[in-house]
C-alpha cells in the first residue's frame, strides 16, 4: 500500500511542515500495517438533546434514503440505528434521556455560544471498520494516541465492541474502530434491542411521502462529511485525521472570495464515496482577530466560533439524470421543500460545469445542514471553486452564524 502514490489536487499552498510529516506519517502509516487494517468509514454518530431524536429520524427518513433498523436502549440513552445496506456506514442518533445529564461531549458544547443552546446536540465522530481491532489499537497508542478505557466507554454508554479515542484537540470528534470482516453484519453491542414504535410510525410515515414525491429512487448514500474548523488547525486536523483513518490527501483549493480553504481527504482502498464518504476540512485562511484590518468575510471562522469546531453539513449524492424534464436535485429539492423544508440558496452549478449543489437549512434537531449534490455524466472532479465559493458564502447567512453573541 502507498498512500503518497495519488495525484494532488488544488492550489492551497501548505507549510513546510505540513509537507514534511504528510510524507513522513503516511509512509510510516504503510510500513507498520495501520493502512492495510483500518478500511471505511462503518458509522456515524450524531447525539441530540432529549425529546429530539424521533423528529430527527422523521427529517432524515424524508430528507436521505436511511431506513429506521432498531433501538439500543441503555440507561441514560436512547440510540436509534439508521441504515441504508452494508454497503454504506450506518447513522447512530444518541438521544440522551436527562436534559440534566452533564458529561465530556456536552462540556464540548457549552464554551460555544450558540452550541451551547442545544447541549447535547452535536456529531460525535465516526466509527471505523479494522480487521484487527488488538493490533490497530496497540500501534495507535504506541504513536501517542488516548483512547478511553473499556469501564470509561461503559460509562459513557457507547457499544463495548468499540474503541474510542478521546476528542480530538482540532476538531473535537472521536474516532472509534469496530473488528468486523466485509461479510459480516454490523453488531453494536449497547444496551437492550427493540423496535421504538413511535419511531417506526414516524419513519414509515416519511418513507410513505418520499415514495409519493418520487424521490426515493433519487437519493444516493453519503458523498462526503465537512468539518469546520480554526485556521490554525486546519493542517494539524488533517494529518490527525490521516493518522487516525487509511484516508489520503487528495488536495486543498483557496477560495479567495471567502477567506477560507476546502481541503479532501479520501480512501487510499479505492473504494467508492457511497461506501466510505470523503472527509472535508474547512478553515479561514486568516483567524478571526485580524478581521477588522484586513475587512475579509469569516463565514467558516465565525461558525466555529459560534458553534465550536465539529462537522457542519453531510452530503447526500443524487442520481445522474432527470426527472420530469428537471434534472433530478432540482426535482428532489423541489419536493423536498414542499414538505415545508428550507433551503439556504438556490441550486447553484450547471450540467455544463459538470455538478450542482445547495444547502438545506441547519437541522434544529442536530445543527447539522445537508448538501445535495449532482454530478453529471463523465465528470470526474470533486467540486468546483465557484460553487464551493457560493457555497460557503450562503452558510455564512445560516441563523446560527448571524447570531450576535
């Protein structure tokens, strides 16, 4: 495996230390097996404030084509399995029972003057898929990185067949990894197993609309994860991220019009996005104190200072082609907000570009915001700056942003 033998992408210049420990962590990365051993991307997990989580799943059942699959319920938590197929990673909603619940991810929240509002509400990080889960952790913490111990996991109530990291210092996410082989099924082992019929009645009542609106068949699995992030950290998030995962760096662009940079990561495994969604930071290019002298827009910079650093939208594929003379994001999104959902732009892009994309409005359920997007035919790139540009200006109009804090 060489993780180093992809093309790179982008015009973002990078420091030379960046440059340097890319090369030396990656190489280091295949030599000791870590590459070989820790594949895609098997779960989200996403945790909301208590009475929250069945409208989640109602909005995500419309909104994605994840399926409600059953309930863990354990002491203080509730946590909803959502899952297209084995093919593509799983969604792990995490209500927590007691609004007076106090704990590490809430502590993340509450330095944050608008992710404070909503406590318990945040993306926790992913779950990886390891053939050998021993051997992955022993190496990791060999190169310096925490993980929480099983009784610490036991208290936090997160499956017991995982091990987690402690939140990263850049992007506050953990990382957790799960011993299971392609062909077995994904087992969480948490708490007592049912099916929610509230959340069952809901989730069917969603997969009924979306059938009737015709959009079922249009919407794809995951496409990529964005992370917002300081400035300062944004090369030190990404080689964490590489270090924990068997992700590459696939390039950097500088959108100039928006102060701020998007950089990829992706599978070394070849594997498609549906299966293991690309990673995406995001980062003012300068910090937030040199705003009132140089008078440039801080759209990324302010959301992190807002809401702390954490993911801010997940993008959903939709199908190449049309539906009813629109080309099929105009009709999903059409459908979509009939239903009463808002949008923070138009479609922006074109088929001559070669994708189209939009922003839905923030969840009030998990802060989170979905993007669609739409590649056509042959088009082999990720984004356009243009649209990515447009992008990012329209999320810096997102409520939680213009919050005057």
């Amino acid at each position: 495996m060489n993780s180093l033998g992809f093309a790179r992408h982008g015009d973002k210049e990078n420091s030379p230390f960046f440059e340097e420990y890319l090369v030396r962590l990656l190489e280091e990365r295949d030599r000791v097996g870590l590459t070989d051993m820790i594949h895609e991307i098997d779960a989200l997990m996403i945790t909301v404030d208590p009475g929250h989580s069945i409208q989640y799943i109602a909005e995500l059942a419309l909104m994605t084509p994840y399926h409600y699959l059953v309930t863990l319920e354990s002491e203080s938590h509730w946590t909803h399995i959502l899952r297209i197929d084995l093919e593509s990673p799983d969604i792990l909603v995490r209500e927590v029972k007691d609004p007076n619940l106090r704990g590490i991810f809430r502590a993340l929240n509450e330095v944050y003057p608008v992710g404070a509002r909503k406590p318990n509400s945040r993306y926790m990080g992913e779950v990886l898929r390891v053939s050998n889960l021993h051997e992955v952790s022993r190496l990791q913490q060999a190169r310096e990185f925490r993980f929480f111990s099983q009784d610490e996991v036991r208290k936090l109530e997160l499956p017991g067949n995982l091990a987690v990291s402690k939140p990263s210092p850049y992007t506050h996410n953990i990382i957790a990894y799960l011993e299971r082989e392609p062909q077995e099924l994904r087992v969480y082992a948490l708490g007592v197993s049912r099916i929610d019929n509230e959340v069952q009645a809901v989730y069917e009542q969603a997969k009924n609309t979306q059938a009737k609106l015709g959009i079922d068949q249009l919407l794809l699995p995951l496409d990529h994860l964005a992370t917002r992030v300081y400035s300062q950290n944004r090369e030190l998030a990404i080689l964490e991220y590489l270090s924990w995962s068997s992700y590459y760096f696939w390039g950097a662009y500088n959108i100039h019009d928006q102060n701020s940079s998007t950089n990829v990561t992706k599978s070394v495994h070849g594997i498609p996005e549906s299966k293991s969604p690309a990673k995406v930071f995001t980062a003012n290019n300068t910090p937030y104190f040199v705003n009132h002298l140089e008078k440039l827009p801080s759209p990324t910079e302010t959301f992190v200072r807002n809401y702390g650093p954490r993911l801010h939208h997940m993008a959903i594929a939709v199908r190449d082609g049309e539906t009813q003379g629109l080309e099929n994001i105009d009709y999903v999104v059409n459908s979509i907000a009939e239903q009463g959902k808002g949008f923070l732009l138009d479609v922006i892009g074109s088929k001559s570009e070669g994708l189209k994309q939009i922003f839905s409005n923030a969840s009030e359920h998990s802060s989170l915001i979905i993007e669609y997007v739409q590649r056509f035919g042959s088009f082999d790139g990720f984004f356009t700056k243009d649209n990515v540009a447009v992008l990012t200006e329209a999320a810096g109009r997102e409520e939680g942003v213009q919050a005057v804090v």
